[in-house]
C-alpha cells in the first residue's frame, strides 16, 4: 500500500514524489545511483531512494554492479535483493531504514547475524 501522508517528513504539506523505480515508495531521498559505478567508467544513473541505493551497496561490490546488477530488473532478480527490498517497502518512506548487520558467509555470500 503507497505511503500517502499528504506531507513532507518534514511536515511541510508538499505532492508525493515520483516512486523508487526499484521499491515503489515514494522517493523522498532521491538519490543518483550509477547503473555501472563511476570507478568502473559508468556514466548512465537512475534517480533511486536512499534506501535501495544503500541495499544494492551494501549487497554487491563494484565489480558485481558492473558485470552483473546494472538494470533494475537484474538487481531485483537476486533474492537476496529482492528481500531486501521486500523489507525496505514496509518502512515509512520518510524515514531512514536501518538494516540488518550482515557478514559475508561460505562462498563469499551475505548472511544476516540475526533474521529479520
């Protein structure tokens, strides 16, 4: 369900912003994600929320958003983004989401401390 206050999380009466092309939400803390990242020579950028520029940074390493995860579509193809951004659509889009601590497993793959 679209979050709809009918006001800024500052509390100023403003429109909803444009949705997160990758969570939905609307974008309150836009923020310029680089489809493949600029130390990688990616120049193309998609305006996404703050938490879901988090998440994909927080998931894949540079090299990773470059080779493999730079559309939308293929970053919500891994689960583990997927689940995350299942997460990041339940929290309050004026807020700042606060993610889990993870640590990387066997193989190199994130896993969380605790399950959430």
């Amino acid at each position: 369900m679209p979050y709809n206050a009918g006001s800024s999380p500052a509390g100023g009466a403003i429109m909803n912003p444009d949705p997160c092309p990758i969570c939905g939400r609307p974008n309150f803390h836009p923020s310029d994600h680089h489809l493949v990242p600029k130390s990688r020579g990616g120049k193309d950028t998609l305006t996404i929320c703050r938490d879901c520029h988090h998440a994909a940074h927080l998931l894949f390493s540079n090299k990773e958003l470059e080779r493999t995860y730079n559309t939308v579509e293929a970053l919500l193809g891994h689960p583990e983004m997927a689940r995350m951004v299942a997460f990041i659509k339940r929290q309050d889009p004026g807020g700042k989401v606060r993610f889990p601590a993870l640590r990387r497993g066997n193989g190199g793959k994130l896993r969380p401390v605790h399950s959430w």
